[in-house]
C-alpha cells in the first residue's frame, strides 16, 4: 500500500516535473541564450538534503554521466571557474520545472543588474530564514530596505574603522603568542583560530564585547551571569545557523529533546538575553544624556529613539526592537564567516608561498619601521600598505565566498544588454551575476587560475610605499557585490585582513609542517594548493579538510 502510494506520488512529480520544465523552458527560449535544462532544481529543499548523499553514489560509477548531472551539484561554481561561460558565451541559464536561473558573466551586464535595483530584486524570501530574532537588512523588501541601510551604515564610519585596526592588532599579538608556542605538530586549527579572531574583532567593535584570544583547543566556555558568555552564545548560535534557519529555535528547548539540541537553543535564548541587556544599558546611558558606548548597538538604539519620537509620523523611520535583534545577528552572520574563511584560505597560501610573505614583509617593515607597536596609527599606516589588501584582493578573487549572486526580475520583462546584444529577460526569472566566473574569465584576467597577489600592484617601483593598487575595469571583481545592496562591511573586513597581515608576518613566518623528511618545497606546494581548492559551498565557500595542512610560525630576526 505504501509503495504504491509512493509509487503515485513520485509518478505524479515526475508528470508534472515534465510539464513544468516543458513550459519553462519554452518560456526561456524566447531570450535567444543557450539553454541547459535540469531535471530538477536545484534551490528545491528536499533535493537539498539529498545533494550530498547522492554524488556520494553518483561519484562511484565509474561511465560518464549526462553532463546536466554537472549543474545540480551544489557549489560547481567553484570547480567551473568561468568554463560554462567559455562554453556558451556571457549568458547561458538553467532551465528548471521550477525557474530559470540566468547566469551572466559579462562585467556591464553584471553592472547593469546592480545598478537597477527596483528591476533585478533581491528575493527576499530566500533571505527569510535569516530571520532567527527578527527582520532584518537582508529580509527587508523594496520600501523598507533603504531605512534599515540608512540606519546599518551609519555606524561603519572611519572612527569604527580605526576600532577595528586597534581591537585586530591586539587580537592578532595573542594569536602570534599562542602559534610560537604551538606544539611541534603544528597549530591545532588554523581555520577554527582564524574564526575566533574574526569573532573577538566582531564582538569588540560591533557591541563592545571585549574577549581575550583563545586558541581552538581551550573549549571551556565561558559564563556571565549564569548565562554563556555573548562570544560563546554568539558562536554557538553562528556554528547552528542553518539548523537555526529551519527550526525556531523555541522548538529547541523542550527537555525531551538531546542535550546537544538543547544546548544550542539555549544559547540562541542566552544570546537573546545579552542583546536585551546591551539595548537596557545603552537605553539608560543615552536617556542619561551619554555618549553611549558608541557601538553599532549605540547607534541602533539611537534610531530606536526617533521611531518613538516621531509617534505622529505615519511612515516607520526608526527600528523596532525586533529588527534591533534581526540585524545584530545578521551582521555577525554576514561579517563572521565570510572574513574568517578568507583569512583561513590566505594564511594557508602564505604558509605555501615563501616569496609572498618575504613581499608582504618587506612592505610591512618599511611601513612600520621605528614606530612601537602600539603606536601604529590607523589612519597613517593603513593606505600605504596596498600589498597587504593586494593578497586579500587576490584571495578574495579565486576563493570569494559567495560565488554568485541571486537576484530575479520584478513582474514585468526586463531588457539587459549583454556585448552587442539586447536580451529581454521574463518577469519573475533569476538572474545570477556569476562572481566567481566573471573574476577568473580569461578576458579580464591574464593566468585566471594562479595566485598571484602582485597583479594588483600597479608599475612596482622597487620602494613598496610608492606602489599603487590596481583598479580592474568595472564589475571584474565583485566579491562585496556591488551598486546600493553591496556589502556594508568593505572595509571593514579590509582593515581588519590588513592589520592581521601587519602583525602576522612582521617579525614571523608561516611555514608547512612538511609530511616527510623527503618532501621537496614544490611538492609542499603542491599539496597545500590541493587542500585549498578542495572545497565545499554550505552557505559559503570554504575549504573541506583545513587542519590536513599543519603549519608553525617561526619568528625571524
Ligand atoms: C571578506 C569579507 C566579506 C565579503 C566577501 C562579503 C560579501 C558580501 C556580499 C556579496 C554581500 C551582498 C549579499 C546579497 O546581495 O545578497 C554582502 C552584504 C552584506 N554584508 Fe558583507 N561581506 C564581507 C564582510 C562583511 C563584514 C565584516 C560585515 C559587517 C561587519 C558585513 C556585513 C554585510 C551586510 C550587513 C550586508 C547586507 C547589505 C545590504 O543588504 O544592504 N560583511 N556582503
């Protein structure tokens, strides 16, 4: 009885799948773009869940599969690069039962999608399920998006910047100290300690939560009053984020529930608890007629104040409590993650190129030269360290986090000019500037594939201070996407990249544990740049297996 029904209902699917990609794909037709059709979508969430467990089976037959199989495969952006464009030109899609996904990889093109906000929306309803305390930046639609960018970006200012180069070059002082005195098998976990960094820096600038560094194999948590700390909540609830995405977490405290759940949701109602106790005291501290602390939640309650003050205006212009919370995590979310796995990757390609970091210390001591640690000025020091930002930018190009970008046509066609062409694209269909591809396409970048931070340097004059960053043509390098929705944190995860580098390889070096006596340097090499490129897409890029390469810092005269 149940295999018939099953039997009906995978029947039923299979009719209508045909049916749907049938008409979806006559739809796709009429933009005149090469077409490739799949059998199933690839943002369906059951199909999700299976992705994995089915190239694991797929990945075991050993005869040439039909080359759609290539496109479900999640995260195939990054083993693609720009191929499927150079196959099929800038713009080619996916036709699905469900949508069509066009995918562009021309730089204008990809300009014009960024520029025309209300013509390629962002899908909000995909972002929904960020709303873990609330809506936020990321889930606002077309009316309310501008008041809360107004209100998010006014505290990313250069006195916040210079926060961030202070808070990271103390970050980065501990780190150092732990990593000389790792165990001669190397640093435990250079990925899980890039990711405290990257959380401390957070904590400290964003909220004015200071935490002294601690290295991946000191996992005692911390308590504050009875509850976890904010840094161990905050990691918690950030290490859970897709499970926290797909069950509210007041599902996860029933006591019939595994510890481990358990544990999870009441960090979730801890961290709660510590962005109620921050908005409390900064309440207080502002309606005494202080400063405040001056942290993004400083400013956050400010425009809480105008909302209640403006009670006779019919149009919201503050922030409610709920999306105060929203939008504190959704910064932590989105600034986490996205800063600790590019450390991650760059600390992993330093430690294989030895020349690299000998160009980048060169750079660092000419630049610091005479002046104490702790007197390195932000505002000074920052802009004449371009070589430093040049292995970021570079790290950022081969390995960006997010690797395409979706956004969707509103309700009406929309005309994109792509080369010589005009395309007219049907309403409600997506449309993925291809970050990945349009930053490795052989038209804008020579050697797309290598690593090669000095690109970015424009006419070396030999004295590292003279040299000038390069400036590719527009919508090349997109990795903070570009136009009104980029990213709020540019430079901040800038700064903080820089200041990391500054402090990392001024007086130390990274260096490969080699595997054995017999390992040459070039197959060192070698074996790093496979670690760094086997990588997987959860939400972001990141690599699969980065503790299989062991690394030491080791100080130099
Ligand atoms: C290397 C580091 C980073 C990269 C590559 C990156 C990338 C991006 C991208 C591609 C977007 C656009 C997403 C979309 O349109 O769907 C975005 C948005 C955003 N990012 Fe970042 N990000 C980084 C670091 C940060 C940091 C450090 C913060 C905050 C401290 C931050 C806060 C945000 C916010 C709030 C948005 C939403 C902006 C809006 O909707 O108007 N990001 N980021």
């Amino acid at each position: 009885m149940l295999a018939e029904l099953l039997g009906g209902v995978a029947l039923s699917y299979s009719v209508w799948s045909i049916f749907a990609l049938q008409q979806n794909y006559r739809r796709a037709t009429s933009m005149g773009i090469p077409l490739i059709w799949l059998p199933v979508d690839p943002l369906n969430v059951p199909f999700q869940v299976i992705e994995p467990h089915l190239f694991r089976l797929l990945d075991l037959i050993p005869f040439q599969l039909p080359p759609f199989i290539y496109h479900l495969r999640r995260g195939w952006y990054f083993g693609d690069k720009a191929d499927t464009h150079l196959k099929h030109g800038p713009v080619w899609a996916l036709v699905t039962p469900r949508d069509i996904h066009v995918h562009l990889s021309d730089a204008e093109a990809i300009h014009s999608v960024f520029s025309r906000r209300g013509d390629f929306i962002r899908p909000q309803k995909m972002y929904k399920l960020l709303e873990v305390y609330g809506p936020c930046i990321s889930t606002a639609d077309a009316t309310n998006w501008p008041r809360h960018r107004k209100i998010l970006a006014a505290p990313f200012n250069e006195a916040a910047m210079g926060y961030v180069w202070s808070e990271t070059l103390s970050q980065t002082k501990q780190l150092v100290a732990a990593w000389t005195s790792s165990s001669p098998a190397g640093i435990a976990s250079v990925a899980k300690d890039t990711r405290t960094l990257s959380l401390n820096v957070l904590a400290a600038v964003g909220f004015r939560r200071s935490f002294s560094f601690r290295t991946s194999d000191q996992t005692e948590a911390e308590k504050e009053s009875g509850m976890l700390s904010y840094r161990d909540a905050l990691q918690l609830v950030l290490d859970n984020a897709i499970l926290l995405m797909l069950v509210p977490y007041r599902h996860l405290v029933h006591s019939w529930l595994p510890i481990s759940l358990r544990k999870i949701g009441r960090a979730v109602a801890d961290f709660r608890d510590h962005m109620a106790q921050m908005l409390e005291a900064e309440t207080k501290s502002l309606n005494l007629g202080e400063k405040g602390s001056g942290s993004l939640m400083t400013s956050f309650i400010r425009a809480l104040d105008v909302q209640s003050k403006e009670t006779n205006s019919t149009s919201v212009q503050g922030l409610s409590v709920d999306e105060i919370f929203g939008n504190t995590f959704v910064i932590n979310f989105a600034g986490h993650d996205t800063t600790a796995n590019t450390l991650a990757f760059s600390t992993l390609l330093l430690a294989a190129y030895p020349e690299v970091q000998e160009w980048i210390a060169e750079e660092v001591q000419e630049v610091v030269a005479g002046i104490p640690g702790d007197e390195w000025n932000y505002a000074e020091l920052y802009p004449r360290l371009p070589r430093c930002r040049a292995v970021l930018f570079e790290t950022l190009r081969l390995y960006p986090p997010i690797m395409a970008l979706p956004k969707w046509t509103n309700d009406q066609p929309q005309s994109l000019r792509v080369g010589d062409r005009e395309i007219i694209i049907p309403p409600h269909t997506s449309v993925q500037p291809n970050i990945i591809a349009v930053q490795t396409h052989p038209q804008y970048w020579p050697e797309p594939r290598v690593w090669k931070p000095s690109r970015w340097i424009t006419a070396p004059t030999g004295a590292a201070e003279k040299e000038e960053m390069y400036v590719p043509p527009r919508d090349t390098f997109i990795p903070w996407s570009d136009g009104p929705q980029n990213c709020l944190g540019v430079k901040f995860s800038q700064v903080e990249f820089v200041a990391v580098l500054v402090r990392l390889l001024l007086q130390h070096r990274l260096v490969v544990i080699k595997q054995r006596s017999s390992e040459t340097d070039a197959e060192t090499t070698a074996r790093v740049w496979q670690v760094a490129n086997e990588c997987d897409a959860q939400m972001l890029l990141r690599m699969k297996d980065p503790d299989r390469v062991k690394l030491k810092l080791r100080r130099v005269e």
